[in-house]
C-alpha cells in the first residue's frame, strides 16, 4: 500500500492551497535587467568627450576606430581632425550635417575629399576682397591641401561699393569723381592658393555674382587685368593641374593672351575650356602657340568670336600637333576661310579624334575640304557640321563624310549630285 504523500491533517486539495498563496507582480514597462557596460566601451566613451583635449586615434583599432567616429561631434575643430581621422564615417556625418545634397560618387568616393572641396569653395565664393581677411583662406590650407583634387567656383565677389559722397554745397548735385576712391573690381587673389595645393587637378572658375538682383552691373560679370595677371601666374605655379574651365567671364583677347603666355610648357595641363567668352582672332593665334607648347589633349573654345584668320592659326598649329584628342569650335564665325585650312591640317594630322565645327558658317568648299583629308586620315573618328549652310553635298562628298559627319540642322537639305 503506497504511504499517502500528504501529512495528516493537511488539507487534501493542494492546487486549491497553491493558488490562495501564489504572488502575482504587475509588469513593470520601465524594467529592465541593467548590464554592466564593458570597461573597453567606458574607455572609449572616455576618449570621445575629450578627443579635442587628447586627441587618441591612431592606437584604436579598426572597430574601435568606427566606435570614435559615430559618436564625435561634426563640429571639432579641424586642426585636430584634419590630419587625424582618416576618411570615412565621421567625413560622411560632417558633410551630411552642412548639405543636404552630398553625392560623393562626384568626389571619387571620398566624404573626406567632398568636406574639403566643399568647404574652401565656399570660403572663395564669399570672399569679399577688402572685407574677408586673407588668413581666412590661409588657415585651412594645411588642413585641406592634401585632399583637394578639384575646385568649381561658381561665384566671385567684387569689393563692396562705398555710396558716393555728394557734395553738400549750395547748387551742387553731382559730387566730383575726385572726392571718393573708386573700389577696383578685382576679386578674390587666386595667387595665395594654388601653389599651395599640391595635388589640384582641375579648376573650374566663372567670374561672376549671383543673386545679384538690383545690384546688377555688368561688370560683376568679367576679370579684370589684374585679376588676369593674379590668376595666370598662380596657374603656372600650380604645375599639377590638369584641367582648366575659365567661361562665361567676358575674356578677351588681351586676356587670354596673358593666360596663354604662362600656360606655355606647363607640364601637366591635358584640357582648356575657355568656352563662352570674346575671344577673336588674336586670341586664338595664341591658342595655336599654346597647341605647338603644351601636351593639351581636349581644347574647347565653343561660343566665341573666332573667324577665319584665327581658324587658319589654330589649324597651323593643329597640321604639327601629336596630342590633341578633341577640338570643339563650334559657335564661332569660321567660314570656309577657317573651316578649309582645318580640313587641310587634317591632312597632317593623325591624332585628332573629334572635331566639332557646328555653327560656324561653313559651307560647302569646308565639307570637300573635310572630305579630301577624311581620304586618308584615318584616326578622326567623328566631325560634327550640324547649323551650317553646306548646301547641295555631290555623292563623292558624302560618302567620304557619312561614317564620320554629324549633319542635324543644316539650313538646306543636302541633297546627293552625282
């Protein structure tokens, strides 16, 4: 007989017993099982709230390092973070903090690059000579000289204007020019800079206002000649630049001849935009000494006031080139003059690849001209005629044209004569 597993006079219903002295505990939302931290992590919060007195970072490794960098405040000063932390997510939480677009595919994946690239256009196109301090610029070239590949200016300011002093004489409205200074209209001393970056590859330069509203003058809108002496003997100086886009600032050809005389021999130079400006011929006899002197790969001077004598020096130069890529001339006033000497340089020419002459007032004798040197020319791979009057092309023509020849808007339709 199995021994009852009760003891005597216990009750005899111990699930009823169990849930009259069971303890029920209303959940707490709040709680929660505290851990305790790693001291690794303590450490390294340590070092983050006083990174700008004691800077620690090139002991971390890997993982730790990324631990510093989300949590550090975008806003430490440069001089300790510029040549500290390497690129990555702390670059990429300051640029996000000052632009909302930040497409860093633009600055070769590089958020450190982006940052700094950023920030010095920003510093030059709000430099306002006269008022913003030259050290201003000065103070972040040993921070950011190593990471700048390439500037685009889209702005630069003039001095500020002082209000002309009336005289407050009796019958006198007109004040006389000699009581006041004129402010000079140069802008921002491109001198200062550009030896200074070391490894500047392109600059990309408009000298213009924006936003200018009912302050307009035109000449927000050029560079003066001192600007042109500052800035052709800053490029010179920086013998790592590679590409050079100066438009849309009223360059004439006093300018660039300037220009074009310290780019001579330059040993890095590969490409010159100096599309939308006033360049004429004389100008242009210099860019054909610039060919004859440089190693330039792609030449735009699209959107000038080139005509024949100035197409007849750039294809002098271009029958003894053995680097130039790309020739882009379209909107000038070349005419057959221009137009027929390129198609003869073509005959010598065996690097040339694309040559745009759209616009140009062309007719007919430039398209045979094209067509004799396409005979035996066999590197030039496109020729773009588009918006000339070329009239009725004979069938010989075309044929030698065709795998090569652009033709959209041509004022007549070229029909084929046998």
């Amino acid at each position: 007989m199995s021994k009852s597993l009760y003891l005597p006079g216990s009750n005899l219903n111990p699930p009823e017993d169990s849930r009259k002295m069971r303890r029920i505990i209303a959940e707490d939302p709040d709680w929660s099982l505290a851990i305790v931290p790693f001291l690794s992590n303590l450490c390294l919060q340590s070092i983050v709230r006083n990174f700008e007195e004691k800077p620690i970072y090139d002991e971390l490794t890997p993982i730790q390092r990324d631990f510093i960098e989300e949590r550090l405040l975008p806003s430490l000063p440069l001089r300790v973070t510029a040549n500290l932390i390497s690129d990555g997510v702390y670059w990429k939480r300051c640029c996000e903090q000052q632009w909302d677009l930040c497409d860093v595919t633009h600055y070769g994946h590089s958020w450190k690059r982006m940052f700094f690239e950023r920030r010095m256009e920003s510093i030059i196109e709000l430099f306002i000579p006269d008022v913003t301090e030259p050290k201003s610029v000065l103070e972040m070239v040993p921070y950011c000289k190593n990471y700048i590949k390439r500037l685009d200016i889209s702005q630069l300011l003039p001095p500020v204007k002082d209000p002309q002093k009336e005289e407050e004489e009796y019958g006198s409205e007109l004040a006389s020019e000699n009581d006041y200074d004129r402010p000079s209209m140069d802008h921002f001393d491109f001198g200062m800079l550009l030896n200074k970056l070391t490894n500047l590859e392109e600059l990309h330069l408009v000298y213009r206002v924006k936003q200018c509203g009912m302050n307009f003058e035109w000449n927000m809108f050029e560079m003066t000649d001192r600007d042109c002496e500052s800035l052709a003997q800053a490029l010179k100086s920086c013998e790592t630049l590679k590409l050079l886009r100066l438009h849309q600032s009223h360059i004439d050809d006093k300018k660039c001849r300037l220009l074009v005389k310290y780019l001579l021999d330059h040993p890095s130079l590969r490409e010159l935009d100096f599309s939308h400006n006033l360049i004429s011929d004389r100008g242009a006899r210099a860019i054909g000494k610039l060919l004859a002197r440089s190693k330039l790969e792609i030449l735009n001077m699209c959107d000038n006031d080139i005509r024949g004598p100035g197409g007849k020096a750039i294809a002098h130069a271009l029958s003894k080139n053995s680097t130039l890529l790309s020739l882009n001339l379209r909107l000038n006033r070349l005419r057959d003059e221009g137009g027929q000497a390129i198609g003869k340089a073509l005959l010598n020419n065996n690097t040339l690849r694309h040559l745009h002459l759209g616009a140009n007032e062309v007719m007919l004798p430039t398209a045979i001209a094209l067509s004799k040197a396409l005979v035996q020319n066999n590197t030039l791979s496109s020729i773009n005629l588009s918006c000339n009057n070329l009239g009725e092309v004979n069938k010989t023509v075309m044929m030698n044209l065709s795998p090569h020849i652009s033709l959209p808007g041509n004022t007549t339709e070229n029909k084929l004569l046998d």
